[in-house]
C-alpha cells in the first residue's frame, strides 16, 4: 500500500477519553469461525485496515484472534472491538464474559468493549461492570450499541461515565438524525453496523452519484458516513471488496450531494427496534 493510503487507514476520531479510533473498521458479522474469518482479517490488516469488530454472538472470536497473529501486522497498532451479548449481561456474568472474549482473541486487552443490545432488565448493571473493567485497565475504550437516547441517559446518570461509542444501524433508509445530534452533543461516537443495507443499494440517487464520482454506490454510502462524522465497519469476506470498501479516502461528496443522500431516509430498519428487544 502506500503511504497515502496507510494514512487514510489510519485516520480516524479522538474519542472521549482520548483513544483513537480509525473512521474505517472490518464487520466480521457472519462470517464463519475458522478459515474464512482468518482470511478475511489477514486481507483486510494486509491492505491496510486497522480496525476489526467482532462480538461474542458471532462466534468467530478465535478466528479474528488467529487472523491478527497470522497478518504480521503489530498488535498495537490494530484497533479491536468486541461486545457482550444479551445472555450473558448482568454485572458479574458480562465480568465472566469479558474474560472468555478476551481469551478467545487471544489479547490482554480489548480497544473497544460494547454493551451490544439495552435488555431492559440488565443493560445498567452491565454497563457498571463495563465501566470497572475500564477502570481496572482491562479495556481502552467502553462503549454501547443498538442504544436509543433513553438508554444512554440512564447509563450516564447512573455512573457518570459517558460511554465513547455508539454503535447502531445507520445507512441512508435510517439515517437517525435526531440519534446522531444527542450523541454528537454529548461526545459520544456514533458508529454505523450494516452501512450498506445488506447490499440493497438499488436506489437510482446514489446510481447517479456513483456515475458522478466514478465510485461504487457502496463507497458513495462509506464517504457519506465519514462526512456525517460516523465511524464505517462494512461487513466483507472477499478480497476485491475489501479492498473496495475502503478506497473512500480519495473523494469528497459536495454538500448538496450529501443533503441527497439524506433525503432518502425513510426510517427503515433492517434489525430489530431497540426499544423492544425480545432476545
């Protein structure tokens, strides 16, 4: 790669406790443990990636582990996200899950750890076990995800500790703008999870832009959420998307061309509502 193009890796935000973190990371949602996931981290760290997010649920914790050791790529250097799921929340239970995410990636510490869904019965004491485990030095950065803005002022005034990230669903159908401004306010990241609609990316405006621009319509939807100010994990086993996921760092979209994109929001999720969470 070049070193324009490790630049553009690298780049990213300061979070609110001073950590960085890269505006592009790989989503390993579904893909299997074992060799495709080994593969598809080694490509991604290969071509310059430097962010990786896994979590319990996807069972493919040893396998993103295995792919960080086997890319060469020095692990400090690499930012790591992981999060504990809905059944193992709770204050001592998402302790014991921390411990076993942490071994199955093989890593002393974690970057970012998230509290992945606000189960209504547990989300607060989880969120009191994330902020000792941070305080305790066993993870960089703690964080939440599939919260709504109820969820982040309970967790925020029963500890005082503003989570550094927000990781949701967030593409052009759902743009979450009221979300995206509370969290902006109040120095929470917001990080996008299916940025691409699951490759449903027929819609004729971002056709046009990606004529316009000489990109893709996913690297069109990419650079709109780094321009937004909204961290970007699209989700990739194969190498020639991988690699084309992340040529966004040579283009800028006009103001204009951003408020079209907006326009398309329509409030549709793909995921589940996170305000009845059932799982």
């Amino acid at each position: 790669m070049s070193t324009q193009s490790n630049q553009a890796f690298t780049a990213g935000v300061t979070l609110n406790n001073g950590v960085h973190m890269p505006w592009l990371g790989l989503g390993v949602y579904k893909s299997k443990e074992g060799q495709e996931v080994i593969g598809a981290v080694q490509t991604a760290l290969q071509l310059g990636y430097r962010s990786i997010d896994t979590a319990a649920v996807y069972r493919n914790e040893e396998g993103v582990g295995q792919g960080l050791r086997q890319s060469g790529v020095p692990r400090e250097d690499i930012f790591i996200t992981t999060k504990v799921w809905n059944a193992d929340q709770g204050y001592e239970s998402t302790l014991q899950a921390f411990e076993a995410s942490r071994k199955r990636l093989g890593l002393e510490t974690i970057d970012l750890y998230l509290v992945h869904w606000a189960v209504s019965a547990t989300y607060r004491e989880t969120w009191k076990a994330l902020v000792h485990l941070y305080k305790e030095g066993h993870v960089r950065a703690i964080g939440v995800s599939n919260f709504q803005i109820s969820h982040l002022e309970h967790v925020i005034e029963d500890t005082g500790v503003v989570p550094a990230v927000n990781q949701v669903e967030y593409h052009p159908e759902l743009s979450q703008k009221e979300l995206l401004t509370f969290t902006r306010d109040r120095g929470i990241q917001l990080e996008a999870w299916s940025p691409l609609m699951q490759g449903k990316l027929n819609q004729p405006e971002l056709a046009q832009l990606a004529a316009k621009y000489g990109k893709s319509a996913a690297q069109i939807v990419l650079r709109w959420d780094i321009q937004h100010g909204v961290v970007t994990i699209p989700k990739s086993v194969t190498e020639h998307r991988i690699r084309e996921n992340a040529d966004i760092f040579d283009f800028e979209l006009s103001a204009e061309d951003i408020a079209l994109i907006d326009a398309l929001n329509i409030n549709k999720r793909i995921g589940p509502d996170p305000d009845h969470v059932t799982f």
